[in-house]
C-alpha cells in the first residue's frame, strides 16, 4: 500500500472488532472534516493526507460490508483462561497484604 496510513493496514484491520471498525471510521472522518477545513482556508501543507483518509475510510466501508455478507470473517474475541485470572488474582492479594503490612510498619 503505498498510499494510505501506515497504521490501518487492511491486514491489522481485520482483526478490529466491530465497535473499534466503527471508532476508527468516526475518527477518520473527522479528521478528513478537518483536513477539508485547512484546505479551504488555505492552511492545509499536504495535500496527499486528503488522498490517504479517504482511502482510509473507503477500506472502512469495505471491511465492514464484507462483514455484512459474510465474506470476511469476525474476529473472536479473546478469552482469558481461568487459571490466568486465579494467579493474577493470588498476586494481587499478595501484593496488597505487603503493602498492608509496610504501612502498618511505617506508623
């Protein structure tokens, strides 16, 4: 891709989940609301950044209708396993009843 932002990669966007497509697409057009203002008022230095989001948006757009038709497959959404979320939890606690006990100290 040799125009476009280097950050929406249609590769990268198809691993957004459906809300994320939907906030990418609200903040490009904004952005193109607000590079559109620039240009008309004469403060916009490059021009080719108009060319880029629109792109952006129209890959938006199709990503998100190809999802419609079932061309393109949803992203699942990752699960955490049980054991993961048990040590974290024992951690935290331990964590907690140290800093408990140095405050205990400290007084």
């Amino acid at each position: 891709m040799a125009i476009g932002s280097k950050e929406l990669t249609p590769v990268e966007l198809d691993t957004f989940e459906d809300e994320r497509l939907v906030d990418e697409l609200r903040k490009a057009k904004e952005e193109l609301f607000n590079l559109r203002f620039q240009a008309a008022t004469g403060q916009l230095e490059t021009h080719g950044r108009l060319r880029a989001v629109k792109r952006d948006i129209s890959r938006i757009y199709t990503i998100i209708r190809e999802r419609e038709l079932g061309i393109r497959a949803t992203p699942v959404a990752e699960v955490v396993p049980a054991k993961a979320a048990k040590k974290t939890k024992k951690k935290d606690a331990a964590a907690e009843a140290a800093s408990d006990t140095e405050t205990e100290e400290a007084k």
